[in-house]
C-alpha cells in the first residue's frame, strides 16, 4: 500500500490500525472488535482504555455507519493500494447458542453435529467462550461427561455407543477451551462433585487426549477448590494423576497433574496418598529424562513436598538414583531446582541419616555439591542448610577422601 494517510477516525485506539470491525462500548468510545475483545476478555480488564471509566456490561455495538465510512474510504482509496474491508459476520450470540443446547438435548442424534458446532464457536475467540458460559453451555456439557461415565460404570451396551464416546470426547474438548471462569468452577465443585469423580473415571478408562483434557480441567477445578475437597481426596485420585505423569501423555497435562500435586500435597494426609500412589518414583524418573526448566521445577517442589514426610522419604531412599540425582540437579538447571534439592537433602540428612545414607551421599557427591553451593552463588537461606548438614554429619564426612581438596576448604568448622 502507497503511503497514505487514515483519518485518525478509522484508527483504533488500542491497534492503531485500521478498523475492520468497528464497535462501541458503554462508554461511547469505538474499537476494532479483535482488540476490544481482547482487553476485555483475554486480558480480563474491565475499564474502557481510553476513558479508563469502569465497565458494567460489555456489549459491544457494532457501528454500521463508521464501517461504511471505511469501507467506502477503502474504495476510494483502492488505487493507492488499498484493500476493501469486507463486511465482517455477525458475532454468534445467546439466543443462537441457546438454540444449539436445545438441540443437542432434544435430538440425541444430532448431539455430535451440535457439539462439533459448539466447539468451532469456541475457538474463534475469547467473546465467543464467555457466551457460551452465559448461555449455559458448561452446565450442558458436565452433564454429558457425568452420563457418559454412568454409562460406563453401569456397563451399559447401546447401539449409539460409538457416538455417545465421540460426545464426550467433544464435550471434554470444549469444556477446556472455554477456559470456565472462576465463579464456575467453584459452583462445580460445590454443587456437583460428580462430575469430578466423572473426570477421575475418564483418567482411568479413556484416551490419551481425553485423560489430558480431565488433568487440565483437574487442575483448574482445584486450584479454586475450598479446603473441605481438598482434604477428601482418595488414594485413587492421586493413583491416576501419577499415572498421567507417568505415562507421559503430554507436557501440557504432564505440567498441569505437577501443578494439581503442588496445589493438593500441603493438605491433610495427601502428601501420604500421592507417595502411596507411587508419585516419588515417577517423580525422580521424570526429573531423570526432562529437559523441559519448568516440568523440573514443578516435579522438584512436588518431590521437596513428598520427603517432608517419612514415607516420601523412605520411598526417596528405595530409588538406587534418588540422592545421586538430586546433587546432580544443583546449579544445573535454575535457582528454584537448585533451592528445592538442597532441601530434600536437609530432610534427608535431619530425619533419615542413617550410616548406609551418610555413606551413599558421599559416594555420589552430595557432599562436594554442598560444600559447592558454600562457595557460588546461592540463597542466604540455601546456604545455611548446606552448612547445617556439613556440620551435624561433620565427623562422617569431614576429610574424607571422596571430597575434591579444592571444596574441602569451604567445609565448616564444627
């Protein structure tokens, strides 16, 4: 395009290009729909950017008559280059969504072609997904998830079976991408735990890509879960989500049943439930293969949070390259990794030191790192736990040969 001048009327405030889709706010300012749509939905902000006026609604008008400004603008123009914006669709609205749910549970056969209907709307934008929560769609969809997992608990047989499946494969597809507000979740968990134990039968029985979308909605759901459900967890809960980690199905559910770990293990007796479903050892296997900064990062806190207890720590122990990784991972891959492996071994060294251990950490150099982390660059707090465990095991490990003579100079005095 030629260069030319746009009437700053055309330009959207936020962009500062030319409107395609122009449409007003409550406070009168007008904006390309992509860019209004996402302050207010993607970035969650509820001000007007220009006026910085509080916003109580957010519909948004579309302005006809700018558009055809523009688009008559565009053609004027069309010999310098410029292209004519084409009249964009209307956005979907409630009442077309409502039409859809309605559909999908009057006529069972046509439940598949609706929800694939539903899915496409939800990935065309951000506006789209919290319609379809105000319509009503997450109510619509558990309820499809909870009747199928019925279905499988009863072991029912129907013809539609095939297509019962594809429907909840669907219905757990779009139920992730709408990204369900908070307010939602917690109504979830609150009102219908069902469908949580629905999620749990899907991470047992079903797909990968299904078992990835149950992780990632786990985790959502509990990270705004009060404590009442975060303490009635059953062992069987936590036996699947190690068995999402270790299966590997994906890093977008391996980090997310992390996440879920992180969130549950400080509450009440899950620390013992996730070590009873065998999380240390897929944890130490993990952090074994992963390159990935922020899979290791969330598996070494989950692991810190395992050994504060003496089952974590026992079972740490049973791993023939537990201590030998942990000492490997210091200053190998970031502060956070680094911080959290100095205090497994703290827990270690304070609770389960026994002469067999002593001797271990010596032979794979968990002491050298130690008296390493003394000499570089660490946490005043870091530190001081590797001094505290050099000084309370000073009369195993001080002078002894496996220790290089240039770290022996930072061993403490007693």
């Amino acid at each position: 395009m030629d260069e030319i001048e746009i009437p700053s009327l055309f330009l959207c405030p936020i962009s500062l290009q030319l409107m395609r889709d122009p449409v007003t706010i409550s406070t009168g300012i007008t904006y390309d729909r992509d860019s209004i749509e996402q302050w207010l939905f993607s970035c969650k902000n509820k001000v007007c950017p220009v006026t910085k006026q509080v916003l109580h609604d957010s519909d948004l008008i579309p302005n006809h008559t700018l558009r055809r400004l523009i688009q008559a603008w565009c053609t004027v123009n069309a010999s310098h280059g410029v292209e004519r914006i084409p009249t964009p669709k209307p956005p979907i609205d409630k009442t077309q969504i409502a039409k859809l749910l309605k559909d999908a549970k009057k006529f069972p056969e046509m439940q598949v072609k609706c929800l694939k209907r539903l899915r496409s709307i939800t990935l065309e934008g951000e506006r789209n997904r919290s319609c379809l929560e105000a319509a009503g769609a997450v109510e619509f969809l558990v309820s499809i998830i909870k009747t199928y997992n019925s279905t499988l608990l009863l072991e029912t047989e129907s013809n539609e079976g095939p297509e019962f499946l594809k429907a909840s494969d669907e219905a757990l597809s779009i139920l992730y991408h709408i990204k369900v507000s908070e307010s939602c979740l917690k109504s979830i968990i609150s009102n219908d735990y069902e469908f949580v134990e629905s999620l749990v039968q899907i991470l047992i029985n079903d797909s990968y890509q299904s078992r990835a979308y149950a992780t990632m909605l786990l985790k959502d759901i509990f990270e705004v879960a009060d404590p009442i459900h975060l303490i009635s967890l059953t062992p069987d809960f936590f036996t699947e989500i190690v068995h999402t980690l270790r299966d590997q199905i994906s890093q977008q559910a391996s980090k997310a049943a992390l996440k879920l770990l992180v969130e549950l293990c400080p509450w009440g007796r899950n620390r013992i439930k996730a070590v009873e479903g065998g999380a240390v050892f897929v944890l130490i296997e993990l952090l074994l293969e992963s390159s990935d900064k922020r899979a290791s990062e969330l598996a070494m806190v989950v692991l810190d949070q395992l050994c504060g207890c003496a089952e974590g720590r026992a079972e740490f122990l049973n791993h023939g390259a537990g201590l030998a990784m942990v000492s490997k991972k210091i200053f190998r891959v970031s502060h956070v990794v680094s911080e959290r492996a100095v205090r497994i071994l703290s827990s270690i060294c304070r609770f389960s030191a026994t002469s067999r251990v002593l001797q271990e950490m010596l032979q794979v150099g968990v002491v050298a790192k130690l008296c390493l982390v003394l000499q570089l660059d660490s946490s005043y707090k870091t530190k001081e736990k590797a001094r505290e465990m050099l000084k309370l095991h000073s009369r195993v490990w001080r002078n002894h040969s496996c220790i290089p003579s240039h770290l022996l100079s930072s061993y403490p005095s007693s």
